[in-house]
C-alpha cells in the first residue's frame, strides 16, 4: 500500500539496512536501503514492477496480496511468511486489467523497538501479460521457493 500512496522512504524503512528483494530464477535483485530505494521510486512510477519488469509504456499497477501467512521461529525471534501477489494494470484505457501473479517468501526479524523488518523478500511470479512488458526484463517462471 506503501507504494500505491507514493511513500519510497516508509516502504524501504519497512526492511532492514541490508536486506534484499529479488525474483526467484531473474537477475532482478535489489540489496540495500539506496537499491530499494530506487526501486521504490520506479515502480511508483510505473516504469518497473518487481513481478513484471521494465513497463514500456510505463503503467500504474495496484498489488494485492492474499493468503498472508507468518510463522514464527520462537525464540530466535524470527518468523517466515508467505503470500499470494496479484498484479493488475490500471489507469490505461478500459478496466484494469491482470498484468502478474506469484508468491512471495519472506524472511523477517523482529527489532529491538519491536517491530518487524523484511530481511528479504523473493518473489516466485506464475506468470505476466507480456503486452505491457519489455522483451529483456521478463522473468523465468515456475522456480522454487527457497533462495
């Protein structure tokens, strides 16, 4: 939702200093506060999308997540948490439209104010609309789950 209202820096703050976002089987990854920060700013404007690539043209895409599931590791004050990611493109003429899908496996810790931080985040995508993607940046399909 973050990145939806245009907020780079509370969606970076989200993760840890060093933490990493990456596309399970791409070369798309991003490691550090200054990467995701740029990461951020792309995808707000609808030049990049982690599921989809580079957006040529660029698009405004709406992310939903579903099934969020977080279990924890106990006393090592970690959790694991899963969920499904849908894509859609919006703001282009018609309704808004599936653009991607996958599933996100995130690692997390908890931080000495207690709260949560990504320590990374992968991104298995089951599929994009190539119509609205880059021939170069579309991602591989179908890997596993663990990075």
């Amino acid at each position: 939702m973050l990145l939806e209202l245009g907020r780079a820096t509370d969606w970076v703050d989200l993760f840890d200093p060093n933490a990493l976002v990456r596309c399970a089987g791409g070369s798309r990854q991003f490691k550090g506060r200054t990467e995701l920060l740029k990461l951020a700013q792309r995808m707000i404007a609808g030049e990049f999308d982690v599921a989809a690539g580079v957006m040529t043209p660029p698009s405004h895409c709406r992310h939903t997540l579903t099934d969020i599931s977080l279990f924890s590791e106990g006393a090592t004050g970690g959790a694991t948490g899963y969920a499904h990611l849908t894509v859609t493109a919006a703001g282009r003429a018609g309704p808004p439209r599936w653009l991607a899908s996958g599933i996100y496996a995130d690692r997390l810790h908890r931080c000495g104010a207690g709260c949560w931080r990504f320590e990374s985040r992968v991104l298995r995508v089951d599929g994009v609309d190539v119509s609205l993607t880059s021939p170069t940046s579309r991602p591989a399909t179908s890997l596993p789950l663990r990075s």
